[in-house]
C-alpha cells in the first residue's frame, strides 16, 4: 500500500539526551525501488566514494535545505535521530530476496502492495516487508477508508457500514459501488491485522516478527539453491550455518589436560611494545616508524573516503596498519584532544593491539581491523548521519571495531565448540570469539602506559564499556538475521507514521543503529572496488580452507566452503551477497538515503562479475559425444555436470526476470 509522508512546519522539540548535548532527529523517507523513466545507470562506478559535506545538501528541519557542514565540524552537536532527504528517484536497481512474496505464510489481502516485488511496478508505492510495519501500513488504510466512507454520500453506504442491506427498489449508483468496494477492502484489511495482533506473543518482539519471517524465506531461498549442485548445496548450507542462529549439536566437552593453556592465561603476559615510553616530541606523524612516510600520507589522504587501499597502507606501514588508520582517525576527529588521550598512550596500546593480531592467519589479521575501522568511520561521517551521534559513541565504535577480532585464530566458533576448545568450554558456546576479543581487548587496557580512557569519568567510562560489548558481540556472524530484522523493522515502522520521523531517544534505538553500522563495516567488502574486493575473497578463502585442512586432519566433518576440493570461489560470493550483503546494505541505504548509493551499484557490479565467472558446462548434443567440463574435482561425472548445468539454468533464469541494470 502507499504510505503517504505528512509533512509540517515544525517538529516537537528533542527529547534531551544521556549527555544532555544539542541533537536532530532523523526523518525516515520513501525510497523507490524502480523507476523505468530512468536511463540505466552509467558505467564503470567510481572506485572510491566520498561524502564531502560541501557538496551535499543537509535536510533541515527547520529552514528546508541549508549550507553544510564540515565532514567532522568539532563544533556540530549530536542529534537524538536523523531527517532523511526528500524522495529522490535511484536508477532501477537489483532488490534482495527480502521484496518476494512469502505467500506460503503471508494471509494479507494486500500481499502484492505488502511483500511483492510485483509491487515495484507501481513506482509510488513504497514496499514494506516487515510484518509490525505492515500492521501499522494496514491499519493506515483502514483509517484512511474509514474517513473516505464517513464523507461520502449515498445512503448505501452508510446502511452497509450498519450491517443493513439497501432496498432492493435503490439502484447503486457509481459511487455506492465505490463505497462498497472500500467497505470490503476495509473489512479485509481489519481481519489480517487482527490475525497478526492474535498471533503476537507477549515476550517476542517486533523485530522477532521479521527476524523468523525472513528466516523462513531465507531457508525456502536456499532450499532452492542447494538442489541445483553439489556446490550450490555446500554454498547454501555455508550461508545457514554462518548466518543463521542455531542450536548445536556436540559432544559433551572433553576435560581439559595439564598441557592446554588457559585462554586468559595466554593474554595475562603483554607483549610489550618498544615505543611505550616514547616522548610526545619523537612519536612518529602516522605512529608508525617507516621509511615511507611521504607515501604513507598519500595513501592515507583517503581515510575519509569509501575504498581507502588497506593493503597498500600496510605495505608502507611496515605491516602496522591498525596502529597506521586508528591514529590517523583519532587526529581527524580530534578524539585525542576531545578524551584527553596522550598521544603516547594511545600509540602504545595501539602497538599492543597489533601485535595480538595474528599476522599468520590470512584474513582476520590486523588488516581487516583497519579496514573495519576506516569503513566505520566514513560511514559515521555520511551527511546522513552528521552530527547525531556523541563524541563518547564515535569513541566506542571506532575502539569496537579495533578490537572485534583482536587474537582471531583462524577458525570459526563452530571449529572451537565442535573441537571443545577453552575458549568455547570458558563462553558457554556463546558468541565464543566475540567474547574472546572484548577480554582481550580491554584487557590488554591494563598494560604499561596502555589505558586511553583513563581519564574519562566513571560514568563515561562504563557507558563507553557497555556500548562496546554490545557492538561486538553483534558482529556475531549467526545474530545478523535478528541484527537485519531489526533494523528493517525499525525504519520500516517509522516510514508508514505520518511524520516518518525516528527518534534516536533511548539506548536501545541508538545502539541498534551503531551496531549495524559496524556490522556493515565488518561486511563491507562486496561493496568495495573490485581490486579490493578480489583480495578480499582470496584471503577469506585462503583461510577457510586452512580450517578444512585441520578438520581433514582431525577425522571431522569438513564445514561448508572450507573444502578447497569442493569450493567453489564464484558460486560462494554471488550467494554471499544475494542473501546476506545485499539484504544488509539495502537496508542501511533505507536508513540514510541518498548517501548509500553508490555502494549499492558497486555491490551489484561485483556481484556481476562473480556471477560471469561461474563456469557452466556445455549444452547437451544428439550424439553420443559430449563435452566435459571438470568444474571441480568431485563434479567431474556426468550426472554432477547435469546437476551443475541446471543451477546455471536457475541462475540465468533468475538474472533474466530481474530488473536490468
């Protein structure tokens, strides 16, 4: 259904904030999800994308479309919520499996205008998907009809409202019919809403609506997938195992022998830092001792944009590159002055920091860390966002990204709780690395010369403590259905009010929003430039099939997409992002509309590009000779290439009914 946004000339005055400083909220807008009219989208995408804010209009409340703002004005107050801009039209565009019908559970008369892509046809409507949302856009109507009956005419109308059928002598006139017609729509409206309210538990959430309900289409997604291929079939159960909460099956826990060390134990011993007691006069600029200074600052000229080369910046870092980007975006937010850190505290826990990551290990080493943190800060300083969070909440999201996977070992929570590891005997099973990495990261805080938040206030302090745990144990790859869910449900319920206006007033809305920002940092990679991108993957694969080797060795069952045999690179990242970057970063683009847009047509280009490297084997011929493709080693056979060819078949048919690009 259409949901209209009713504007006005002014707002309520802002709830006063935790720290009581001067804040804005934010205005939840309509986004269109196609648009015919529009010429496709040019090509090739920018490889990097900045948002310098005096070249971007600011939406105020108040006074319509001012001047902006500096990218990070030290003097811009933060805001209790955030005012998208007004409906701006994006080119035609690829949507998710979140915009298709899940008929098999959906009883809303209005299922097309509700959960359909069909519905992108109507160019002004505006689709919602979360279930408490479309109560809410339900209910809308049911208003809306209610108060076309009451002014319109016709007796007719007004005796069906009654329950008392018109005389069969009355003649209907056109606008009877009309009346009848909403009369109906009315009545069908207020039944799925009733059905939906009868359903809902007093102890599950909102969010828990849309969590199970995209759950449910997620497993009929890859239900479909994995019966294409062997390979489609491991793709799929990667994704439902990785992404998806649930409750394992192990083997009671072995007790532990004389010769495994205690997890914390490991950590009680700092490895020290050499440049702990360096003068301020002698840090070096990027705190990082280098011969390449010069190129080090050029590369690190785009810190503030989307892209910056992490890989080059740990070239010229001499393998720093964590200490390299925190220190420069401390400066650029002026952090160190705003907290009072020392310039040599900061560089000594930073050093300390880095040397916990584990340079052995391919992808989640201290590389990933700083690409987390750069991508979280330049999505902090989108225009969208501009001034709504406090200094104290930049500081814990840029300290949780530095610290999210801190002493990674390589392998998987799954690989820990099936191997019966400290670590998983220590968490309960629970978010076991997530866990792990706050302990170590604010452990390592109790190191010489090593506590930046020394002086901050107890208050601060503590709040600053539970933000971060709360954001890390988010980047929890099996809670990002409920993180996605919740987020959806958040924007899509503020976009069917009349004033579409979210409220960032209380811990629980804002921390939401900070945990998906930093969960999209931590799955930003398909939506960098495909240079990026490619090393990305690489590493990420490098370091499954690393953990598949151990598993191999140890006699247990190889976990999905970790059997370099079998994997397939291709396959595993266009199902990668259909069903879990693209929902994800669809979503964040609702939130802060228009300044996620590129990063949309870039994820879409790099999905493109896997998509065209998946190998498809020929098409049968009459003859009893046929060609042969070995797309891996164990499709080798001739009824593994049929199956292989029929998830080509799926797929192309599936690339031909989607809205070109």
């Amino acid at each position: 259904m259409e949901t209209q946004l009713v504007g006005r000339a002014g707002v309520p005055r802002s709830p006063k904030h935790l720290w009581g400083q001067l804040q804005r909220p934010i205005r939840i807008q309509r986004r269109f999800h196609s648009d015919p009219e529009r010429p496709d989208r040019p090509a090739p995408v920018k490889s990097r994308l900045s948002w310098p804010s005096s070249f971007h209009r600011r939406f105020d409340l108040e006074n319509g479309l001012p001047g902006s703002k500096g990218l990070l004005d030290a003097q811009s107050g933060p805001s209790i919520g955030r005012a998208l801009q007004p409906p701006v039209h994006h080119v035609q565009r690829r949507e998710s499996f979140l915009y298709r019908s899940d008929s098999d559970h959906e009883p809303s008369p209005k299922a097309v205008s509700r959960t359909s892509s069909a519905a992108s046809d109507l160019h002004g409507e505006d689709m919602i998907v979360t279930p408490f949302a479309q109560v809410l856009a339900s209910l809308r109507t049911v208003r809306n009809n209610v108060a076309a009956l009451a002014h319109g005419p016709g007796s007719a109308t007004r005796q069906v409202l009654l329950g008392t059928p018109p005389h069969s002598s009355q003649q209907a006139a056109p606008a009877e019919d009309s009346g009848l017609q909403l009369v109906q729509e009315t009545l069908e409206e207020l039944d799925w809403c009733l059905e939906q309210l009868e359903t809902l538990q007093t102890r599950r959430s909102v969010g828990e609506m849309a969590s199970n309900k995209f759950k449910r289409m997620l497993n009929r997604e890859l239900s479909y997938l994995s019966e294409t291929s062997r390979s489609g079939n491991q793709v799929s159960e990667y994704i439902s195992q990785t992404f998806l909460d649930q409750q394992a099956e192990v083997e009671l826990p072995k007790p532990p022998t004389e010769d495994d060390p205690w997890p914390m134990a490991q950590i009680t011993e700092l490895r020290r830092s050499s440049h702990t007691s360096l003068p301020t006069a002698a840090i070096p600029r990027f705190g990082v001792q280098t011969d390449q200074e010069e190129q080090l600052a050029k590369e690190l000229e785009d810190t503030n944009k989307w892209g910056l080369d992490v890989f080059k910046v740990a070239e010229l870092s001499g393998n720093r590159p964590l200490t390299a980007v925190i220190f420069s975006v401390f400066q650029e937010r002026d952090l160190l002055k705003t907290f009072q850190i020392p310039a040599d505290t900061l560089l000594a826990y930073l050093l300390t920091l880095e040397g916990h990551y584990h340079s052995d290990v391919a992808y989640h080493n201290s590389m990933h860390a700083a690409d987390v943190v750069q991508s979280a800060h330049v999505l902090l300083g989108t225009p969208a966002l501009e001034a709504v969070f406090t200094d104290l909440e930049v500081l814990a999201a840029i300290f949780a990204c530095a610290i999210h996977d801190v002493d990674h070992p390589g392998v998987s929570n799954q690989f820990l709780i099936n191997t019966n590891s400290e670590l998983a005997l220590m968490y309960n099973d629970s978010s076991v690395l997530e866990n792990h990495h706050l302990a170590v990261g604010f452990k390592l805080l109790q190191g010489e010369n090593c506590d930046i938040f020394r002086n901050l206030s107890t208050k601060q302090r503590l709040s600053l403590r539970r933000m971060v745990i709360d954001m890390v144990l988010a980047t929890d790859m099996s809670k990002h259905m409920s993180l996605l869910a919740d987020l959806k449900t958040m924007v899509e319920t503020k976009k069917v009010t009349s004033l579409g206006v979210l409220l960032l007033d209380n811990y629980s809305d804002r921390i939401q929003v900070l945990q998906s920002l930093v969960h999209c940092a931590d799955l930003s990679n398909p939506a960098k430039p495909l240079p990026l991108y490619r090393q990305w993957t690489e590493r990420i694969m490098a370091e499954f099939f690393q953990q598949g080797d151990r598993e191999r060795e140890s006699g247990l069952d190889i976990s999905p997409m970790c059997d370099k045999h079998t994997a397939s690179m291709e396959k595993s990242q266009v199902g990668f992002i259909d069903y879990i970057a693209q929902p994800l970063w669809e979503t964040w683009a609702d939130l802060v509309h228009p300044d996620a847009q590129e990063l949309l047509d870039t994820l879409e280009d790099n999905r493109e590009w896997y998509q065209s490297r998946i190998p498809c084997s020929p098409p049968h011929t009459m003859g009893s000779d046929r060609f042969k493709f070995e797309l891996t080693l164990e499709e080798a056979e001739e009824e593994e290439e049929e199956e292989d060819e029929g998830q080509c078949t799926a797929l192309n048919r599936e690339s031909s009914e989607l809205p070109s690009t």
